[in-house]
C-alpha cells in the first residue's frame, strides 16, 4: 500500500524518511516529481481507465529504480472533476487505488491543483481536499533540503479565501526565514501553477501566476535564497531561471499539450547543486547514479 503522507498542521515529520537527522546534509539523494495525472481528462469526466494505466505505469517504474528515490511528489491536478462535480468522489478514490502499489517506503506526497479544489475554491473545496490528502500546504527536511509545498490556487485566484490566503503568505515568509537560519543546503519549493515559463516579467496567461502576485513573490523567493521551483500545470515541459532561482515545469503523467509523451521527472539534490530530467516512461533508467 502506498505511503500517503498527510500533512498536519503544515508540517511533515522528518520520521517520515528514516530515522536519520534530516535537517542534515550528508549525501546525494533523488525525489521524484510527477504532474498532472489528471484522472478524468482525457474523456472529460466519462471515463478515466487510461489516466490510471499511466499512473500504474509510472508506480512500477518508479518501484524498480535503485537506490529507491526520497519521495514520491504528485504537483497538482491529481484528478479532473472539481469537487463541485458529480465524478469528482470517484476519482479522487481511484487515484489513491491507482497509487497502492508505490513501494512503501517511498513517501507519496501531494499537492492541490486548480482541477482539485476548482478555478475559484471555496472553503468547502479546501475542506474537501484537505480531507482527502491533509493540508494543503505544508513543508519538511529531507536530507538537510528545507521543502516547501503551496497551494498556487490562492495566488492565481484567491478571491473567496482572502483570510486563508494570508495565513499562507504569512506562513511562507515565516518558514523562509526558519530555513535560512537553520542554515538549509538549499530551499526547494513545490506547487502547481508556474510563475513563469520562459521569463520573470512575461505576461499573464492561464498557465502562469499573475504578475500582481508573481513579482512581489519572486522577490521574497530571491531574498531568502530560495534554489529551485517545481510545477506542472502546463502539460508541457519549461525549464528557466531568473537571479538565481532554477523554475523547472514538468509535463502530464497522462496527457499532453506539448510535443512530449507520458512520464515523470527524476530530480538529483548533491554537494553542487539540485538537476532535473523529464523522462517518457519507456525511457526511465533503473539505476540511479551522480557521476
């Protein structure tokens, strides 16, 4: 059965990954970041049988790699139907089927996309989602990396939660503040929608937060020395970067708007710096080294 990890009270325990000091640099390690799998989009709501083989597909790969990865992160949009929708119970049930057989071991970690609580998310949709997969933002140590995981939906359209908005903005700055002063190897942060796909200062799309939200936030992710974001979102692969700060967007699980295929990305954390590949599936290495 795979290892849900529901966060509580914004905060995963480091018990998670071991018994080891996680606050701690001490080796290379590697996590796994997989997007959209967007149970429900390929036949809109009808059916969802092909959404879960790729899934599947993605747990018994992930299963074979060696050394085993950290974690297992899944960056939103987890299934299609919004909680307003009658499909929407089913699928959230078939995505935790869907995921039983990630080795144990492997952490399994979410995050809220705009298809998982909808465009415009009510208190009622953040209780429903926190329900299904604990909080919606949360952070972790993992091998002396300091984790950060939001939920972007407030950013991009936060109008019926201003209050919750707050909390969270308020919580990041605190906890970027925290990892600086525990003197993190680095400062990763996680959530769905990307703050950009090919610059800082593009302008505003549906695929992208908007530049009244993204530039003040830009500036406090510089300014406590934040390394890397990972997102999805876009069904398409975008890697850039802007003073300093490595933006990587991962293409679907399942479905694609890009020139990709299917697959996941394998994401190395060593003594130089933090890298990312996308892999197809039927490309996916099985050993894992840092030559």
């Amino acid at each position: 059965m795979a290892n849900l990890i529901k966060a509580c009270n914004h905060w995963v325990e480091s018990t998670t990954f071991g018994d080891q000091n996680e606050t701690k640099w001490s080796q290379p390690f590697y996590f796994i970041f997989g997007a959209d799998p967007q149970l429900g989009i390929i036949k809109q709501d009808v059916t969802w049988q092909e959404e879960i083989e790729y899934v599947q597909r993605a747990v018994d790969d992930v299963n074979k790699m060696q050394p085993p990865p950290r974690f297992f992160m899944v960056g939103g949009d987890l299934v299609n139907a919004p909680p307003s929708k009658p499909s929407h119970r089913q699928q959230v049930e078939d995505f935790h089927k869907a995921f039983a057989n990630l080795n144990h071991h492997i952490p399994l970690m979410c995050l809220p996309g705009n298809h998982d609580i909808g465009d415009t998310p009510t208190p009622a949709d953040i209780d429903s989602y926190r329900q299904d997969f604990g909080d919606d933002w949360y952070s972790f140590w993992c091998g002396g990396v300091y984790c950060i995981v939001l939920n972007s939906q407030y950013y991009y359209d936060g109008s019926s939660l201003e209050d919750i908005k707050k909390q969270q903005h308020q919580w990041l700055e605190n906890h970027l503040i925290d990892a600086q002063l525990a003197h993190a190897k680095y400062i990763v942060l996680f959530q769905h929608i990307p703050f950009c796909l090919q610059d800082i200062d593009e302008d505003d799309t549906y695929f992208v937060i908007p530049k009244k939200e993204r530039i003040p936030l830009f500036s406090m992710l510089k300014y406590h020395g934040v390394t890397s974001v990972f997102t999805g979102h876009r069904h398409a692969n975008a890697d850039t970067s802007a003073d300093g700060i490595q933006f990587v967007t991962s293409s679907s699980m399942s479905f694609q708007l890009g020139d990709e295929k299917n697959g996941i990305t394998i994401v190395k954390v060593d003594d130089k710096g933090i890298t990312s590949k996308y892999y197809e599936y039927d490309d996916l290495p099985t050993n894992i080294n840092f030559d």
